[in-house]
C-alpha cells in the first residue's frame, strides 16, 4: 500500500494567506507558518492514516473501520475534484496529527456561478487543547474561503460552539439545519 507525504492541495495556498486581516487575535502571535513549537500546518497527506488522523476524527464522531485502501481511494477523489481542504496539525516531535478541519468548496449556478465555502470536522486532540489551535485552523479556513472566492462559509456546530463560531464573524442563520439520517 502506497502511503506517501503528498499533499491533498497545494501547501503554499495556506502561506499565502493576508493573515493581518483576521478578525481574531492570537496570544501568543501564531499563524499557518508558525502554529506553535514542534507544530506543522499542512494539507492531509495519505501518510497521516499511520499518524492517529482517524483517531484525532473520533474525538467528533464515529469514525469505524477505515483501510488504507478506503483512505487512499476517498483521498485521491478529493485531490482529483479540487474542492476538498483537509487541513492537519502535527506534532513534528511525537509523529502525530493533533488537530484538523476541513474546508469544501461546492460550485453553484446561483450568484453567477459562485463557490460555497463549508467548515466541516474540526477537530483538535484532547492531548493538544489549549495551543490556540482549534481558532488557528478556523481562521485559517476561514481566510483560505476568501481567498478561494467563496461568495459564503457555512458550518453546522454544537449551541455551545455558538460564541466560539461567532468570533471569526459567523452568525446562526434564520433557516433551520434540516436532516434525514440513515444511519449513525
Ligand atoms: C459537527 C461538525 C461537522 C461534522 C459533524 C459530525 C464542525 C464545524 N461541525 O457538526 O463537520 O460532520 O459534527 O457529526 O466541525 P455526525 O457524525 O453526527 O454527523
């Protein structure tokens, strides 16, 4: 099985970022190029299987069973449509991913044919709270919309996650989040 450091997107989209424009301050200062110290932001690569990625999801939600060759198969997708920005904190000292999230962007027809941006699966391990990292990576992604000509940014989020969303200039909708589950 070929696991490898390719990245998902191409890495310098995320130094580029005007980060002076934030809408959160960071004490102390780090940004996408300096998360911290033993720290590394970074697209996903298919190396982060052996790296706990799956587990640092499962602190979210359920995760199951995934193969290297499931990861692998949903990884190439996502790199082949362009749209999928999976994100990953790693501690460069443990080997480790210690935070993600997930930026999708969806083409429309609507606002002549602009892109939705949407935040999914942040995520950052128990073992690693209190670096800053979970507003790092929703900042990050945030400005990566922007810069991606995102007409909006959306996110679906626990009441209590509310005032920490509210930060980056997120506010709750008047239309409800609606689903139909098939299974958990
Ligand atoms: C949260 C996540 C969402 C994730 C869902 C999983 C954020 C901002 N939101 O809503 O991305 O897909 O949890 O929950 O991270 P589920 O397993 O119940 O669908």
């Amino acid at each position: 099985m070929l696991l490898d450091e390719k990245p998902l997107f191409e890495p310098s989209l995320l130094q580029e970022l005007d980060w002076s424009s934030n809408t959160v301050s960071f004490s102390p200062p780090i940004s996408p190029s300096q998360p911290g110290e033993s720290l590394h932001l970074r697209p996903l690569c298919t190396a982060d299987i052996n790296k706990g990625f799956c587990k640092v999801l499962s602190q979210l939600t359920q995760v199951g069973d995934v193969t290297p060759e499931q990861f692998i198969k949903n990884f190439e997708h996502m790199k082949k449509t362009g749209d999928y920005y999976v994100v990953v904190v790693e501690d460069t000292s443990l080997r480790q991913i210690v935070a993600t999230a997930t930026l999708i962007t969806e083409h429309k027809f609507i606002h002549s044919c602009a892109k939705r941006g949407r935040v999914e699966e942040v995520v950052v391990s128990d073992v690693c709270r209190g670096k800053q990292l979970g507003k790092l990576l929703v900042s990050t992604l945030t400005l990566l919309s922007k810069k991606l000509e995102c007409y909006k940014i959306t996110l679906e989020c626990a009441p209590n996650n509310v005032a920490f969303y509210q930060k980056f200039g997120y506010s709750a909708s008047n239309e409800t989040y609606m689903q139909r589950r098939f299974h958990e």
